[in-house]
C-alpha cells in the first residue's frame, strides 16, 4: 500500500488535471470521483475540469456547476444512509497537497478536537474575539 506522502513525492504534474477512471459523475465544468486516501469510505471529491488553484478565480458557470454536483454528491451519501455530512474546500498551497481547487464531502466525519498546531482547541476569549472581529472588519 502507497503512504500519501510517497505518492506525493512521485506525482509529476497535476493528478487533477488528468482524468482517470475514476469518475463518478462528470458535467461541463466539474466531475466528481472517490478519495484514493479518504477520512471516510465514501469520501467524494468534486473537482473543477479546468486547473485553477484559487477560489476566487472559478467563473460563475463553474461555481453553479460544482453547487450542483456538490448536491448531488449530499444525495448520494443521504442515500447510503449518512445524516452527518462534512463539505470542505481546499485552497492554497499550505492547506493541501495537489494545487488543484478541489471540494471534499465527507460522510460522518470528526473534525477534531485539536487545532492546527495539534494542541486541544480552546474556545475563544473575549479579547481574542474583539481581535478576530477588527482583523476582519478592516477588510470589509
């Protein structure tokens, strides 16, 4: 069995890009396959067909686009019986591997417990909370 780190290690260009067998669904902008190293066992992935590492540049047809297969993939997993379903979007070249945008749903799954850094997460005080909203309001 390949560790996602070594597969990693040995892609060469965009695994994304490079349609596979693996297609569930497909549309005109956007497809939807399964997750080779899921969290889940039915972990889907929608995956814009045109490369594009940020969110801010998926055009508006491709946004309604994955909207929808992003609900196809929630009936699907509804149908299998899942209640409790994760959607998770993935940006940037810190947050995941393949710089590709790509749109998890996952079934029953954890988030967790732990923050980023591996410590137990804390809920935040009130300083902190003033922090968070004034760093944000400067860009509104």
């Amino acid at each position: 069995m390949t560790k996602y780190e070594d597969f990693l290690k040995n892609i060469k260009g965009c695994p994304f890009c490079e349609k596979s067998d693996r297609v569930i669904i497909e549309s005109s902008e956007s497809f939807m396959t399964y997750a080779l190293w899921p969290y889940h066992k039915h972990h889907l992935l929608i995956i814009p067909k045109r490369h594009i590492e940020s969110l801010s540049k998926l055009t508006e047809i491709e946004k309604k686009d994955i909207d929808s297969m992003q609900e196809k993939a929630l009936e699907i997993l509804k149908k299998l019986g899942y209640s409790s379903i994760t959607h998770l979007v993935r940006e940037g070249k810190e947050n995941k591997a393949i710089n590709h945008v790509h749109f998890h749903t996952i079934p029953n799954i954890r988030i967790g417990d732990l923050d980023h850094y591996g410590q137990e997460r804390k809920m935040l005080l009130e300083d902190d909370i003033q922090k968070t909203i004034k760093d944000i309001q400067e860009f509104l």
